[in-house]
C-alpha cells in the first residue's frame, strides 16, 4: 500500500472513497462537515434517518452523494467523542481497513486525522493509522497452499490534513507509520514462522538479507565454535540438546558519526522451546514456536530504523537456540560457567532464556553502549502478572526505564515498571555454583531479571519481559510484532526525531 499526505479539499478529491469520522450521536468531524456543506446537508439528512448513530464499530458505504467528486463515502463510527482513545481510534482504523476490503475503490482519502484520541495530535492519528493500516494487511500464508483472505482493491491512502503547514510534519509522521509497520510485520513473519524452518541458522540468513538489503548494516553471525572461543558456556549449554546449531547473531547499524554513543538491542532467539529435560507439557507447546519473538521485534526494530535512516548507532544481538531434550541435553543440576566467569547452577532447563540472554549481555560490553535494553518472552510469570497488555518491565538505571515507559505511551505499545532489589536476588542463591539459573516461584519475572542483571553491571540496561504481549493465542493465534513500535520510538527519542 501507499500512503500520502496532502493538504487540499476533499470535496474536490477525484478518489474511490472518502472516509470520514462520525462521533455518536451523529456529530461530523470537520471534513464530513464541509462535505455535508457541499452535498446540501446530504450526510445530516442520511444520518437522521437512522441509518447510523456514530457508535465505534459502525460503517456506512454511500454512493454519489450530489456535489462531491468522491465516488463513494465512507462513514465511519468514532463513539463519543469524549471517550476517543488509542484504543477507540485503533478501532476506527480497523473498520475503515474492513469496509474498504469490501469494496471496490482503488484509492482513498482518508479523513479520520481530523480526529485524534485525546491528547494526540494530527501527526500521531497518521502515523498510528498507517502503521496500523499496513500491519492489517499482514497474511502469514508462507506455509498455506491456497491464498487466505484478499487483500483490499485500494492501492494508496491519502491522508488530509488541514493546512500546507502541516504537511511536512504529517509527510514525517506517515513515513514513521509506514517504516513501523513494515517492521511489525517483519517480526510477525518471524515469529509465525514454524520451528522446523525459522531455526537458528534461519534467523542468522534473514540476518544476512537485511544486511544486504540496507548498506548501513553489517551482519555477523557467530557459529558454535567461535562461540566456544569466547566461552560462552551458558549460551551454548542451551542448544547442546539439539541438533540445530546454536548463533549468536550480531547486526550493527551506523547511522551516526563514530563518536556518537551506540545503542544495543538483546533479543531472546529460542526459536522452539520444549523446556529442555525439564520438559513442559504438551497443552498448547505448539506456541513455544514464538520464543524468538523478542529476537523478531530486534529484528524489526533494526529494519524499521534503517529504512527511516535515523541518525543513531544501533547494535542487535540475537543468540539463537533451540532448547530440546537429548542425550547430549543439559540436566537439572549442571553446572556451566558463563562468558563473564560467573558460574551457573542449571536446577531447571526451561529457564533457559536467562542462560543464552546472560552470554549475549556480556558480548554486548564491547559496544561501549550507551544503553543495552534485551526483549525476551522470558516468564510466565509476567503473564500471570501483567496479562496480554503491557510489557514487563525492569532495569539498573532509572532514566533509561523511564525513556522506554514514555515510548511505550508515545507508541501506545506500553511497559508497566516491576521492581528489581537485592532482596530479590537473594533468591539465586545456589550450594553449589555462583548462582542458580532459577529463583522459586515468587515474583519469577523479576528473578528472572536480577539473574541478568548480574551480567550487565558494566553498562545502563533495561529488560523487556514480552511473554504475554508477543503474540495471541485461540483463534487469533498469531504474533503481534510487539514491542517494535515501542523500541523504533525510544530510539527516536534518543535523537529528537
Ligand atoms: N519461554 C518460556 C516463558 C514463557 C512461558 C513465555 C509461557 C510465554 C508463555 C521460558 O523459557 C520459560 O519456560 N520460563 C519458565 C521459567 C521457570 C522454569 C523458572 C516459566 O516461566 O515457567
Ligand atoms: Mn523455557
Ligand atoms: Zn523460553
């Protein structure tokens, strides 16, 4: 799909279809006013006769309306004004994307910017409609032998906006939008991917490809053996089970001068996860297929800001496992040491995104980073505590925790804050080695954390525990790309744009 940004009348739009927002009960936005101007109090008269109110959710398709140049109008329902939301808005924009997948027109002029949540403006409506817009036309059918449903007839959706002013910060806002999206998308393809073919050595190659794809990226992809020469003896303990090879995936982006500080993205790359000899139950194992979602969101945060060229420098880090149960397989009560020295008790071998996490943050070091924030479906726990909601989140540095909490509102992809403290970390504690891979059942999120803060104590770091907002379960099964929306916007604020 394209997207564009103009300011001009709509009345006067030669365009397929023209969308136009309607609070509850049956109060225009501002284009639908001028519209129902021009059409003699056309829209007023429609509207009156019951055929909608404006509550969220309704749509109306109306066809040569007198004085309007458009062929079809498309009424969408906002809800009470008063109560238009992120949510509420989203809602919109995915009842706009529903009725024009019905419908004929090839393009479209969209309206609904006249109507931002509260506290939002025009930019924002944009940039959320397009990014929300291109992630609506996601189709995971790489594995289908006939095609899901069709795409929509619309090629390309013009944005309105109110003056000439506007535009170059609207045209800004809809690139974000568009850059974001594809980068949602990019890391739901990952994580729909089945295990059987999105593998460790799988996610190195789409590695590769971005780099191919932007000049501003370079690519690395440590094999097992290199990865033995820098003793990474926990991330390697996790896929000894398994016979698809373990990589630790190194992706730099340069967008800024040498001297500007470099930001690092850890992800959790587990691409299957059975639990290892601690073996989960089958109910529902199928999902552990999304275990590389926060390896997905680093990937698509990293293609998201190539492609909107941001100033900034960016590392991502993916080590990348399968965690499986074999001959070879680590065992409750085994003992590695990892990159940093430190040693590990393993008392339980499905904790093992904290193990191939811990290797990849001390790797990190060697950026000299500003900032390390890891991504990781680590806990089920943060699904007991947080739901499908909001990420979880912690840290060692308050300023950056609070840089990711006002991007996760920026973005309306948001963190709720969890507490580290060394009385958390006592729990650890292990007769036996350094520390346990493991902390009991109490707040098992933010053990889980205070396991990795122990290997990022050089730098500024913050966890993003995303087990319960990577992807959908039931019907809607699926991953949801987040938090890239979250991650591309801490990385814009960092450079003001
Ligand atoms: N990948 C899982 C976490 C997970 C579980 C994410 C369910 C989403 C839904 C992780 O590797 C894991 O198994 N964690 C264990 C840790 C426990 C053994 C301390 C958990 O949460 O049960
Ligand atoms: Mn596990
Ligand atoms: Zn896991």
């Amino acid at each position: 799909m394209e997207y564009l940004v103009k300011s001009a009348a709509a009345e006067s739009q030669r365009t397929g279809c023209l969308v136009l927002g309607v609070f509850e009960k049956r109060r225009l936005t501002d284009t639908a006013k001028q519209i129902d101007g021009v059409a003699g109090g056309q829209l007023t008269a429609i509207l009156g006769s019951g055929d909608m109110d404006g509550a969220a959710g309704q749509t109306l398709l109306l066809h040569g309306l007198p004085g309007v140049t458009a062929e079809r109008i498309l009424l969408i329902g906002l809800g009470k004004e008063k109560s238009l939301n992120e949510r509420a808005f989203r809602q919109a924009v995915q009842s706009m994307s529903g009725a024009l997948s019905g419908c004929g027109a090839r393009d479209v002029w969209c309206a609904l910017a006249d109507a931002p949540p509260r506290g939002r403006d025009c930019d924002w409506a944009i940039r959320d409609a397009v990014q929300q817009c291109e992630s609506l036309l996601y189709r995971f059918d790489t594995c289908k032998s006939k095609k899901g449903k069709p795409l929509p007839n619309a090629r390309k959706i013009t944005f309105g906006v109110a003056s000439a002013d506007a535009v170059a910060a609207a045209r800004d806002a809809c690139k974000a939008g568009l850059a974001i999206g594809h980068g949602v998308n990019a890391a739901r393809e990952l994580g729909d991917l089945p295990a059987n073919i999105c593998t460790p050595v799988y996610l190195a190659d789409q590695a590769k490809k971005l780099g191919k794809r932007f000049k501003s990226v370079s690519v690395e992809a440590l094999d097992e053996k290199a990865m033995e020469k820098l003793s990474m003896g926990s991330l390697l303990a996790v896929g000894r089970g398994s016979r698809e090879e373990s990589r630790l995936i190194v992706m730099q982006y340069k967008g800024a001068g040498k001297s500007d500080p470099t930001h690092v993205l850890v992800g959790k790359g587990i691409t299957f996860d059975t639990g290892g000899i601690s073996i989960k139950p089958g109910a529902g194992m199928d999902e552990m297929k999304f275990d590389m979602c926060g390896a997905a969101s680093v990937f698509g945060a990293m293609q998201a800001v190539a492609e909107l060229e941001l100033p900034v420098n960016l590392v991502g880090i993916v080590p990348a496992a399968e965690n499986m149960p074999d001959g070879l397989a680590i065992k409750p009560g085994d003992i590695v040491t990892s990159m940093s020295g430190q040693t590990i008790e393993i008392l339980n071998t499905d904790a093992e995104g904290r193990l191939v996490l811990c290797d990849a943050l001390t790797y990190a070091e060697r950026f000299k980073p500003a900032s390390v924030v890891d991504v990781a479906t680590l806990t089920g726990a943060c699904v007991m505590a947080l739901g499908h909601h909001k990420h979880g989140l912690m840290g060692n540095n308050t300023a950056v925790v609070n840089k990711l909490l006002a991007a996760g509102r920026t973005a309306a992809d948001e963190a709720w804050q969890l507490p580290l403290g060394e009385e958390y970390d006592e729990q650890l504690k292990s007769n036996f080695a350094d520390m346990a891979n493991i902390g009991g059942r109490p707040a098992g999120s933010i053990t889980a954390a205070q396991f990795l803060a122990r290997f990022t104590g050089k730098y500024k770091w913050a966890h993003l525990d995303i087990a319960g907002t990577a992807w959908k379960s039931g019907d809607q099964k699926g991953a949801t790309g987040r938090p890239v929306p979250l991650l591309v916007q801490y990385l814009m604020d960092q450079v003001g744009s």
